[in-house]
C-alpha cells in the first residue's frame, strides 16, 4: 500500500491549457477560410461556363411571358427572324413567324398600367368598411 501512495504522490496529474480565445480565433478563421473556398468555387465555375461573345450563337432567347402555370410564350430571334413559340405540357409550337428582318434595337411601346393605390388610400378604405 505505501508503494501505491508513492506513486500517486510522485505523479501528479497534468491537466492541459485551454485557451478559449486560442480557439475561438482558429474555428473564425477556419469559417472565414471555408467560405472563402466557396465563393472562390462560385466564381470559377461561372468563369469556366461563360462562353466569350454570342459570335457562335444563332438562336437567342429576346423576352418570354409565362401565361399559365406551366405555359409560357418565347420571342425567339433565329437567324435574324423573329418566332413566337408557345410551350407548355405538351411540347412546344410555333404560334407566328414574324415577316422580314427582326428590329435592330428593341423599342416595344409601353402600355401604361393603372395607377396603382397609394397605402394610405388602401387604409382608408379598409377603415370606412370596418
């Protein structure tokens, strides 16, 4: 027994230093790192996919409107003409072939929407209701 008292008093316990601010920092800087990474990741597969110039394109999308849920109009200028395709559940169509040259800059009238309530306007006719 004094053989083991001896041995617990000559070996004392090492207990190791902690320091929170030691590793808050190291796990900061690991986040800041990570995220780095993905950003970085981010933009290289854009640059990587973006193709330079629209020199090989022949088909390019000029504006589309979605009618329904599924439905949904394209102008399309292919080859310099211009297509109205519609597509939705089953498959696409050609709706028009537009006559002659497309137009060289886009210039469609705007149709003017109807003002729109002001808030104060909307409160007040939902306070005269109630």
């Amino acid at each position: 027994m004094s053989t083991m008292a001896f041995i617990l008093a000559a070996a004392p316990v090492a207990t190791p230093e902690f320091n929170a601010a030691g590793e808050l920092g190291r796990v900061i800087l690991s986040l800041v790192g990570i995220i780095a990474m993905i950003l970085v990741a981010g933009w290289l597969t854009r640059r990587m996919q973006r193709r330079p110039g629209t020199g090989g394109r022949r088909i390019r999308c000029v504006e589309s409107f979605a009618v329904g849920t599924r439905e949904r109009v394209l102008l399309l200028d292919v080859d310099g003409k211009r297509l109205l395709i519609g597509m939705g559940s089953g498959g696409m169509r050609t709706l028009h072939v537009y006559d002659g040259a497309a137009p060289e800059d886009d210039e469609c009238p705007q149709v003017s929407s109807p003002a729109k309530p002001v808030f104060a306007e909307m409160l007040a006719r939902l306070r005269s209701r109630a």
